[in-house]
C-alpha cells in the first residue's frame, strides 16, 4: 500500500487514478475479477480492504495487484516489500490496522532532512503500539487538524499528508496516541509484548534482520524503489 501512495506521488497523480488507469487493467489480465471491477477497485480505498484482510500477500486481489506492479515497473520481488509473505499463509486473520497510523517525530525529522516521506508498513501491524524508533511516541491514527482516521490506502493519499484535509502530520512534540475503534486481533496476541520489540516481530518474515535495523536511524528508503 504504501508503495502505490510513493508511486502515485512520484507520478504526481492520486493512488485511484494510478489503479484505476494504470494498474487495473494489468491486475485483470493477471486474473483480477473482470465482473464489477470498478467497485472492487474501490473496496481497496476502504479500512476493511482486501490488501488488510490479506496482510497484503494472500488474497486474489494482493495477488495480482503485486504482479501487476512487477509488470508495470519492470521490479522484480516486489512481494519481498510485505512484513508478512510467508507468516501470512499461516494466520487466519489480519495482523493489520484497517486505519493508518504513523509515528509524528519520524514523519518530522525525514523532511527536515530532506529525506523521502513514506510510511513504513511496520506501523500498520496491529500489535505495535509506539514507534519503534521513538519508544516514548505512540502511533497515531488521527489527524490531529480534522481529527479523523483514514485507511492504509486512501483516494488521494499522499506521504505524510491527511488525504481528507491535506494537513501534515509531522510534529516535533510527543503526541498521545488517540482511542481507536480497532477490531481486535484475530489470533493469539499473547506472543506480541508490546515493551519487547523482538517479541512483536515474532512473526514477520527475516525478523532478526528488521530488529536489528530497528535498533539504527529509522530512516526512509532514498529512493522509490527501495
């Protein structure tokens, strides 16, 4: 999801415009449903989207849709981007957020830096409640200038913006994080500990490898196809 957001951004055109143009087409000759297909185009815009619902790997629509990219990017292994490519196969449920949530610090520092604005697929997962490079920071999932959540994958998402009000969600304070209406996780949370980073990742795909960058400068990709 967030590769579609950098991608439309990169291309200057809203995340709908690039599926529906661009990707569509592409997802339905890779077996995407043809009957109705503008409508399941756009339950991919929704906080229960089948990209949620399938962790992003597993269903028809994760599928081809990462296919499609490979085709149309000319990338190889773009599933490798999913927290979850091979755990995923395992879990009845989703592990992620239906509402995007971000870390307000990090989303601050990278633009002062000058560095790409992205949102990392680790601040979707469900169990994950502070950043994990900012532990005093929980992730928020409101926008603290029209105070609402918007999904993962929004018509006009753009990196570090609201896609409802256009504010910009980086801070340089510590924000608490606001309730949410999130639906509990589907399998045993008990193997996540919300004070151990290495227990959260248990699950994720080369978790040693995201512990140990965890522990560096949370820092985004430099460039798109990172």
């Amino acid at each position: 999801m967030g590769y579609i957001v950098r991608l439309a951004d990169y291309h200057c055109v809203t995340p709908s415009r690039l599926i529906r143009d661009e990707i569509a087409p592409c997802m339905m000759a890779k077996g995407f449903p043809k009957l109705n297909w503008r409508k399941q185009i756009e339950r991919l815009f929704i906080p229960c989207s089948p990209l949620i619902r399938g962790n992003e790997i597993r269903g028809i629509a994760d599928q081809t849709i990462l296919l499609a990219l490979e085709e149309l990017t000319g990338q190889n292994g773009l599933s490798q981007l999913s927290l979850l490519h091979g755990a995923s196969m395992l879990l009845t449920g989703s592990v992620l957020r239906r509402h995007q949530a971000w870390c307000p610090i990090c989303l601050q520092q990278w633009l002062q830096a000058g560095c790409m604005i992205y949102t990392p697929l680790i601040w979707l997962l469900k169990s994950l409640g502070e950043c994990p490079q900012h532990r005093e920071q929980p992730l928020i999932d409101k926008c603290p200038f029209c105070h609402h959540s918007f999904a993962p994958l929004a018509p006009r998402s753009s990196p570090g913006f609201c896609p409802r009000c256009n504010g910009w969600l980086g801070s340089q304070k510590s924000q608490a994080v606001l309730d949410t209406n999130e639906e509990p996780a589907s399998f045993d949370c008990s193997i996540f500990v919300k004070d151990s980073l290495e227990r959260q990742l248990l699950w994720l795909d080369h978790s040693e490898e995201l512990i140990e960058k965890a522990k560096l400068p949370f820092l985004p990709p430099q460039n798109l196809w990172a």
